[in-house]
C-alpha cells in the first residue's frame, strides 16, 4: 500500500468500474460520521474476481462493496458466512472478512426500500410489480415482502426464468403474508393497477423501454427504475405515459444500499439524503 495502513482500506470491485460513484458516497459518509477510511475502485478481470478479492485482504483491505458481474461469485466466496439477505437474494454486495473468514451481505433490497420511502410509497398491503427476474430483482424480493407488501408479481421477457425466481423464493423462505406469482412480460397487467411498478431490467442500457402492455398504474402510483441518469429513462417515459402518478430513478437506491454497507461495516448509520442532492447536481451538471 502507498498511503497510511493505520487507516483501513475499502473499496468497490467490478467490471467495469470507472464509473462508480461508491468512492464519493462513501467518503462523504465518513466526513458526515468521523470514521477514518480509505475507498478506492478495483477492477477486476472478469475471470479473475476471487484472486482479486484475495489480493485485496492480504494487502489489508478490509471490505469491498462488489457491482457487476461479480455479485453472484461473491456469494461463492462468501457462502459459508451468509446474511439471510444474501442467502434469499442468491447474491452479495458487500463482503467484510473476519479471523480469515468471508462474510457476505446483500443491501440492494435495503437500499431500495429506504428510497421507496424517501418518496413516499405506501408499501404496507401494496400490490407490486416487479419486472426482471435476475440478480437485481432477487435481491429486492425479500426487503419488499418485509416491508409488508401484500403481492408482488414477477414479469420478464422469459416466463422461465421469473417462475425460477419465484420457485427459489417459495423453497427458501417465503413470507406467508406476501403473495408472490410470475409470468411474461405481457401478463403485467392488473384489474385496478399496481401500486409500486418497479424496472430490475437492464433496459435503460441501450435506451429501451421493456415491452410492457398497457394500463398497469393504479391511481397515485410510482414508477421506479433502478437505473438512473441525468434524465429520465425510457421506462420512466413509458411509465409517465401509461398513467403513472410518480416516476423515480435508482440514484437513491444507490446511496441508500451504500449507506447500509457502511453501518454493517462500521456500526454507524450516515445520513444518504445529502450524498443524494450531491449525485443529483453531479448528474445535471455533467449534462449542462
């Protein structure tokens, strides 16, 4: 290391990873909290991750918060110390080690549910659809269901792999409370709507819209996309178009799974409501 092992070291490791924010958000949360650390980006190579994950321990790292494409590789690395989020989610975010032991912890779900209630959704009782049936819609199926809502509906282009979700949620620890189904993309729809309509879909990547029928919003309903950017994506306009009352991107979910990775390694909770106005002007201004 070139700068001051007394201070521990973080990070966020991906494929690629130049764009990430965590190193922002993170250090911002420390200023905020007084906790001393270091956060950098590592990259990966994408058949490489596990000795590079090794690599960062034994240089002293302490944690490392993981993206794309590596969540699932993770949890391999972490499957003998797993929170009952990872192990429901099938995948991991955040990996801290102790007594040369992996641990891993899933916090997209959290992240997810602490923005849906920044913006005001009535999650209690909702009914939900969530579209996209991979590792970004595992790991926010559980956070939901806890959050009492009363149905959530899978959708994705292949029926298969949305009932596979909901077969591995069913055999894993279901919510008796929540019900939970799966289909095709065209059977989203809803007598009366959804409440809460939810993009896990990597979509927005190439500035598509999924093929959603018609009709899906209930009166005062939310639209919200993990994605993000300076605009609105082309769900969120698909979304505005179809009758959605509220339409939201992924940045708060963003900070708010940061913000939670930081608490489970540093046992203080930061305060993600300035980090988000902060990455909100950074986005306009980037676009100006």
């Amino acid at each position: 290391m070139t700068q001051d092992s007394a201070i521990p070291l973080y990070a966020v490791v991906g494929n690629p990873i130049a764009h990430s924010r965590s190193p922002q958000i993170h250090a911002v949360f420390a200023e905020q909290t007084g906790v001393a650390l270091r956060y950098d980006r590592l990259l990966a190579p994408v058949d490489g991750f596990a000795a590079t994950v090794q690599a960062f321990m034994d240089q002293g790292g302490a944690g490392l918060n993981v993206t794309v494409p590596f969540k699932q590789e993770a949890y391999a690395l972490a499957r003998h110390h797993l929170s009952d989020r990872a192990r429901l989610a099938g995948a991991v975010n955040t990996l801290w080690w102790r007594d040369g032991e992996v641990y891993g912890c899933n916090t997209d779900g959290v992240g997810l549910v602490s923005d849906l209630r920044r913006l005001g959704a009535r999650l209690d009782g909702a009914s939900v659809l969530l579209v996209g049936a991979g590792g970004a819609a595992r790991g926010v199926l559980q956070p939901l269901a806890q959050a009492g809502c009363a149905r959530i509906r899978v959708v994705n282009r292949t029926a298969e792999r949305a009932r596979e979700l909901v077969n591995d949620w069913n055999v894993n620890g279901a919510l008796a409370a929540t019900g939970i189904s799966a289909g095709t993309l065209a059977e989203a729809g809803r007598e009366g709507g959804w409440d809460v309509v939810i993009n896990a879909t990597a979509s927005g990547l190439t500035g598509a819209a999924p093929d959603l029928p018609p009709g899906l919003y209930a009166p005062d309903a939310l639209a919200y996309d993990m994605m993000y950017g300076a605009h609105p994506t082309a769900f969120l306009r698909q979304a505005h178009a179809d009758g959605a009352a509220l339409t939201a991107d992924g940045l708060g979910m963003l900070v708010g799974q940061a913000a939670e990775s930081f608490y489970l390694w540093h046992g203080v909770r930061p305060d993600p409501a300035p980090v988000l106005t902060q990455l909100r002007a950074a986005l306009l201004a980037q676009e100006a």
